[in-house]
C-alpha cells in the first residue's frame, strides 16, 4: 500500500481541513498519512480522532524552514507529538516570527502601491497560521495576478520585491530539537537547497546526519521515477532513509493530488517501516 507523509491542510497553508484531508487520504486507499502544516500542531487532534473513524494511521508532524544560505532547506518533523517537548515548546517562537514578517509584508505590498490589508490575509487564513500562499489568494482575487503562482514569481518569492525573511532555527539546532523531542527528522525536497556538485551534497548531508537526520525524502512530485531511485541511493549512501510525499495544500497547489502529487507518485509503505524505529529513540 502507500502513504503519504508531507502534507499541509488549513491549520497552516492547506485548504482542507485536518479531517478532511484524513478522510480524502482514506478514501484513495492510503495506509498512512502524515499531517506536517508549518510550525504548528494545531491539527492534530482533530486529524487522529478522524484516522481512528477512518481506519487510517495518522503520524503528527511539521515542517519546519532553517537557515540556508545557498537556497531553501526545510525539515519535515514526523511522530512530534502536541504535547511539551524541546521542539514543542519552540513552535511558539517560530509562529511570532512568522506573524511578524507577515505585518512587514503587508506594509511592504502597501509600499509598493497593493491594497492588502493584513485583515484580509487573515480572513483568508481563517484559523490557521498565515502563509504565504494566503497573500498569492488574496492578490488573485483582488485582480493584481492571474493566479498565486505569478504572485510567488512577482512579489513572494525569495528574492522577489515583496519577500520578506524571518527568524529561523539553525539546522542542526532544528535537528537536535526534534530528536530530543523523540521525533524523526527528514529534509523535504532536497533540490531546493541549492547544492551544485556532489561534493557539497556529501559536506551537507555528512553534516546534518553527524546531528541526527534521519532522512531526506526521495519520493516527491517533482522527480520523475530515474532521479527518485537516484536520491533513494543517495540517502542510502549517507546512512539516511528515503521518505517522500507529496506536499499536497489542497487548492493552494491544485496540480498537487494527495498520495499521488502530480499522478505517478507512490511512497511504498516500508518507507514507514524503516523510520519508525527512530521515533522516541
């Protein structure tokens, strides 16, 4: 059977909320389903009473961005349980910061001439933590893009006019937090870290394994099957455990279907197997 263990619902920047996304993980057969919205727990509880009506596992998690100079690391957290724990307890401080660049990027779209308000953003966001993708669906809707990926490509993009950074956890500090916190950590989407040659690939990875990786994920929308069983033996070769998923936000990211990311994602169930044993270890 397969699973899916990177995905997003409305506690951060999804669509569905929590129960809904375990009940569409369920209806399309899958065995397992992790909920990893950013820099929060809030859906969990909900989304295990679901998993349990369901008949389906729901494995707790976040994702959370880190420091990168040379491009974008982010680091799905999986079996982080909502309780006091290392990590737990710094998901606070990462969602002040998040507030905080998202009030500077609503002054910084005001500067640059776009009504936006912050209530707006907010609305959008409903209960959830404020993303980016909720500015790209306030501006389309306001006509000033065609749809959010041209907002992300104009304005939100690192680099673009209207991004903004904020305060982040070191990597290896991140890491540490979540091994601590008996969770498994697992660098997402590992093309967006910018690394050129192989040698930067091996510094890194030696690097973030020595502090206690515990994956990279190797399945993922983007990679056609060659590069999956390309970076499946990559992270073999670091001692790292290939995971995947597929990054599914609902209609934040339509071309993006549970399960399957863009049609022909499969993340084998033994992928859960070997990483299980890491949680609370």
């Amino acid at each position: 059977m397969a699973i899916d263990l990177h995905t997003h619902s409305n506690e951060s920047d999804g669509s569905d909320t929590s129960r809904e996304l375990v009940q569409k993980a369920a209806r399309k057969g899958l065995s397992a389903v992790a909920l990893t919205d950013h820099d929060t727990l809030s859906g969990i509880e909900a989304a295990t009473e679901e998993a349990s009506i369901q008949g389906i596992e729901l494995i707790p998690g976040t994702e959370l961005s880190v420091t990168w100079a040379k491009g974008g690391m982010h680091i799905v957290v999986l079996w982080l349980s909502p309780s006091e724990g290392p990590l737990q307890n710094k998901l606070a401080f990462l969602q002040d910061a998040r507030a905080n660049r998202n009030a500077r990027i609503v002054d910084r779209l005001q500067e640059l001439e776009y009504d936006i308000t912050l209530e707006e953003i907010a609305a959008e966001a409903g209960a959830g933590v404020i993303g980016r993708p909720h500015f790209a669906a306030v501006l389309v809707q306001k006509g000033y893009v065609p749809n959010p990926q041209a907002a992300f490509d104009e304005l939100l993009a690192k680099g673009q006019k209207a991004y903004l950074s904020r305060d982040l956890l070191e990597p290896v500090e991140a890491i540490e937090l979540a091994r601590a916190s008996g969770a498994v950590p697992i660098i997402a989407h590992p093309h967006t870290l910018g690394l050129d040659t192989s040698t930067e690939f091996a510094d890194t990875f030696s690097m973030l394994a020595d502090a206690g990786l515990v994956g990279m994920e190797a399945y993922y929308p983007e990679y056609d099957h060659e590069r999956q069983g390309e970076l499946v033996n990559l992270a073999r070769s670091f001692g790292l455990v290939p995971s995947g998923g597929s990054d599914y936000h609902g209609t934040y990211k339509e071309h993006l279907d549970l399960g399957t990311g863009t049609g022909d994602l499969l993340v084998p169930d033994e992928v859960l197997a070997e990483l299980r044993p890491y949680a609370e270890t």
